[in-house]
C-alpha cells in the first residue's frame, strides 16, 4: 500500500519535516509508523509553532495511516526476504512519555523569561 509517514521536529526557532514514502507492506509500515511517531513525541515541540499546530498536526496523520496499515493483510514471506521487524509498540517505548514533561518545561521557561525581561 502507498503511504506517507510523516515526522516532525521542532528545534527552538527552527522545524524539521521528515517523510518516508512509499509502497509499504503491514510489517514495514508498523515499524517506520512507530519509530517516527515515537520520534514526533519526544521532538515534535521544541518550537512554538509546533507545540500549537505542527506536533499535533503530524500524530493526526500518522493516526490516519495507523488506521490505514492495520486494515492491511499480515505480509506473506516478501521475495527479498526483506521485511522489517515492527518492534514494540509506541506506547512502550520511554521516548513516548516526553508529551507527559511538556507542561512543567514550558511553564519553566515561560517564568524564566518572564524573570529575566523585569531587568
Ligand atoms: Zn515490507
């Protein structure tokens, strides 16, 4: 199935848009779904553009692509041999809970800042 897995990274003042495309079977597509995805989590909102629109923006298209692979047939032995492992899922890997800090590292900064402009 064609698909386009997306990642993204916000880095203060700067983003990073990453994508995999392609014909994907079920067993790729999980892994290259869950490693970006992961990634997004723990990246997506170092910007302030991410955090309000691009983070979200990119876990609710690979939530749609989710959807879309999991209706897939599990892949039959693939002629190359090649088919990746798809590991664990999202939710089980540590790099997913980053989301869980962002309340307390935003408020930090926001304060830090609004510390350091009464001088
Ligand atoms: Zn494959």
């Amino acid at each position: 199935m064609r698909v386009t897995i997306r990642q993204h990274t916000g880095l203060l003042l700067a983003m990073r848009f990453s994508k995999m495309e392609g014909p994907l079977c079920r067993s790729c597509g999980v892994a290259i779904h869950r490693d970006m995805t992961t990634k997004t989590l723990a990246g997506g909102w170092w910007s302030p553009v991410s955090l309000v629109f691009f983070g979200w923006a990119t876990l609710l298209w690979n939530l749609f692509v989710h959807v879309r692979l999991t209706r897939l047939p599990q892949p039959s032995p693939s002629p190359t041999g090649v088919v990746m492992d798809p590991g664990r899922p999202v939710f089980r890997r540590p790099a997913a809970y980053v989301p869980l800090a962002l309340p307390a590292l935003w408020l930090t900064l926001y304060f830090w800042n609004q510390a350091s402009s009464t001088y």
